[in-house]
C-alpha cells in the first residue's frame, strides 16, 4: 500500500510502484532501420468523469494534447532503442449505455532501432557477400573455381536468412528490408551460377565439337572488345623465332616440286637418264592431321626410275620424307586447332567481361534502391532520452571529465 496526497485545492496525487507491461503490435517493413510506435491507454472502468476527472499533469485548460507526456528524468538508456517522441493526448468517450463521460489519457512512444550492432553484424557482411558474386567473372575460366566459388556464396546467404529468422519477430504481414536484400542477393548469385556455366560451355568449346559462326567473331572478337577496353595481346617478336622451324618443315616438304627435286637427286646420283617430276598434286584439305592425301609429292613412285634406285637406303630417304611431311601438317594443323580454342577462350572472357560490368551496376543499383528506402536514413530528429535522462546527463559529464583527466585520451 502506498499514501496518497491530498492538497487543499481537492487535488490528490498518488505514486504508486507499479511496472506496467504492454503488447506491440510490430512493423517489420524496413527492419532494421525500423520506427515502432507504441501506445499505452489509462482510463477508470469503474468511475466515470463526473466522478473522476482524469488529467495529465502538464496538461493546460485550452489543450488536450501534452508534447512530452513521460517523465523521463529517471530513466535508463536503452542500448537497443532510442526514444524520440513521447506525446500523451486526454480523450473523453460516451458509452451507449451512460450519459457520463470516460476520459482516459493515451501515451504515445515512438521507438527509434539502434542500427549498430545490425550493421556490423548483418548488414556489411551481406553487402560483401553480394559483391563476391560479381566477383565470380574476374575469376579466370581455366581456374576451374568458378562454380565452387558461388555455391559457396549461396551456402553463406542460407546461413544469414537463418539467423535473420531467429532475430526478427515471426510475421507474414510483410517482409523485413534485410530479408528483401537478401532475397535480391540470392537470386543474383544463382543468376551467376546460371552466367557462369554458360561462359563455362563457351570457354572449353573446340574445332571438333563447335564451329564459331561469322557473327560471333565479328561481334565478340572484333567489336565488343574495343567497347569494353579489352585488348587482346599479340605475340612478341621473340615468339617468331620459335616458329620458323614449323615454318621450314611446311615450306620444305609442301612444295609441288618436291617429288621432281628428288628423282632429278637420285638420277644423278646414280647416273640415270634424266625423268620428268610427278605431276603436282590436287590441292588437300587442312583437316587432314594424319595422313597425307593420295597422290602428294611425298609419295615416290621407284618405278619411275632404275631398278638401281631400289636400294634400302633408298627406301629409308622415301620413308623419312613421308613422315616430316606428316609432322609438317600435323603441326600446321594442330596450331590452327589451338588458335580456334583461344578464340572460343577470348570469347569466353569477353562474356566474362560484360557480366562484370552487368552485375556490378545490379549490385550497386540494388543495395541503393532496396537499403536506402528507409525513412530513418532521412530523419535528421535526434533522441530526447539523451537530453531529458539525469541519468545520461550523469554518465557524459564523467566520460567528459575522464577524458580531460586523461591526456592520454
């Protein structure tokens, strides 16, 4: 039991000790940059206001509405939320079932979120989770790490939605802005495992399976890497060196003269009469790696000169010329099978390149659009717990005289 005081003028003031306990009814919209604002209603059920005039302290006669309705002198500063308006407001309602009226008082609180611990803890860590998507299409293809790299991305974005689930109140009226985000995040990392396998394809595509229309090689070898500033190296001049053996062995033993040169060599090594060269052969393909076309200059007919001629050593000539011509377009064949895989590989990093691009302006467009909707990035209002709590006043003023006592700090 408590007392109560009765001044002369019939006005009583009660105190009673009491903590009162209220449900909230949450919005979770933009979470959590998230206001809340809760009510809290005093009334009498058992008087009415001819009995009972019910009245705020700090109310004025030509007014029902009280700016700061909550005596905030004694209180405590929460480390979660901040307190920003406290207006209490005096209603007088009829009943059907009287004619006197009820007043009560209604009191206000609108809550403030403290985003700190929510930004370090969530926000950040999702933001650079998002931006190692676009990370994947810096990642060279022949890495191999490609798709490693966004599943593992998924698998981190699974673990925040759990943990924001464990954090936010459980409703179905509307999805949190961090829950969005993060829904915006996931579907840009399984789009990127979508893009990813598809330069995959293109990367590893050969001469033997695909054949890169004219089209692509206008588009994606000649005019899209100018746009995007990509310049493809050519080979240094201390590469050409390396080449000119390939080049001998193809000028040697692909002439058309070559068969003539040889029986004209072994006639008169043998002292022949003179014989005509073979007739130059039908123009081959360049597919052929393996065998050189019937009818080549390689192929020596013996029969066309001395019996003499068909000695071992003889033989063994023939045979050796055989097999560097086919060493000779074997290895012409096989760098033009190369150079059409690095053409399928620059395209592939072309691909690479614009998805960068692509993703890096979704990224940035999308943490602005869908984080910066809140309407507390653009409340410039400060708390009135600070300004009004005795108790805050007390614990600046020794942090104040701490730090001047301190040269240190």
């Amino acid at each position: 039991m408590t007392k109560a005081i009765l001044h002369h003028d019939g006005k009583v003031v009660w105190k009673p000790p009491a903590i009162y306990k209220s449900f909230c009814e949450i919005d979770v919209e933009y979470f959590p940059f998230d206001e809340q604002t809760c009510f809290m209603k005093f009334g009498s059920w058992s008087y009415d206001g001819y009995t009972v005039d019910l009245r705020h302290l700090k109310q004025t006669p030509d007014s029902d509405h009280i700016g700061m309705g909550i005596d905030l002198s004694e209180y405590y500063i929460s480390v979660e939320w901040d307190i920003m308006r406290v207006p209490a407001k005096r209603n007088e309602k009829f009943y059907s079932c009287c004619e006197e009226p009820y007043p009560d008082i209604i009191f206000n609180l609108t809550l403030r979120r403290k985003t700190l611990f929510y930004t370090v803890n969530l926000i950040i860590p999702c933001v650079g989770i998002s931006f190692l998507s676009v990370l994947v299409f810096y990642l060279p293809s022949d890495s191999g790490e490609k798709i490693s790299l966004c599943i593992s991305i998924l698998l981190s974005l699974t673990v925040f939605f759990l943990l924001l689930a464990e954090i936010i109140p459980p409703t179905s009226l509307t999805v949190p802005l961090l829950g969005k985000y993060l829904l915006f995040t996931m579907m840009l990392v399984t789009l990127s495992v979508v893009v990813t396998i598809v330069v995959l394809n293109v990367n590893f595509r050969s001469p033997v399976t695909h054949h890169m229309a004219p089209w692509v090689r206008k588009v994606f070898i000649d005019f899209l890497p100018r746009i995007l500033c990509i310049q493809r190296p050519e080979k240094p001049p201390d590469d050409d060196e390396n080449d000119k053996p390939t080049e001998v062995l193809t000028d040697v033993f692909s002439g058309d003269d070559m068969d003539g040169k040889f029986k004209e060599w072994a006639c008169e090594e043998y002292e022949l009469p003179g014989m005509p060269p073979s007739p130059p052969p039908p123009p081959g393909g360049d597919d052929e790696l393996f065998s050189p076309p019937p009818g080549s200059p390689c192929r020596l007919d013996l029969d066309d000169c001395s019996p003499s001629l068909e000695k071992p050593y003889v033989r063994e000539m023939e045979k050796t010329i055989e097999g560097s011509r086919f060493i000779a377009q074997h290895v012409k064949n096989k760098d033009k099978f190369e150079s059409v895989e690095d053409d399928w590989k620059y395209v592939a990093m072309v691909l690479d390149r614009i998805f960068l691009f692509a993703f890096t302006i979704a990224c940035v467009l999308g943490t602005a659009l869908i984080i910066f909707r809140a309407p507390t990035f653009y409340d410039n209002a400060k708390p009135i717990d600070i300004l009004y709590s005795k108790i805050a006043k007390k614990k600046l003023e020794l942090l104040k005289m701490g730090s001047e006592g301190d040269p240190g700090l």
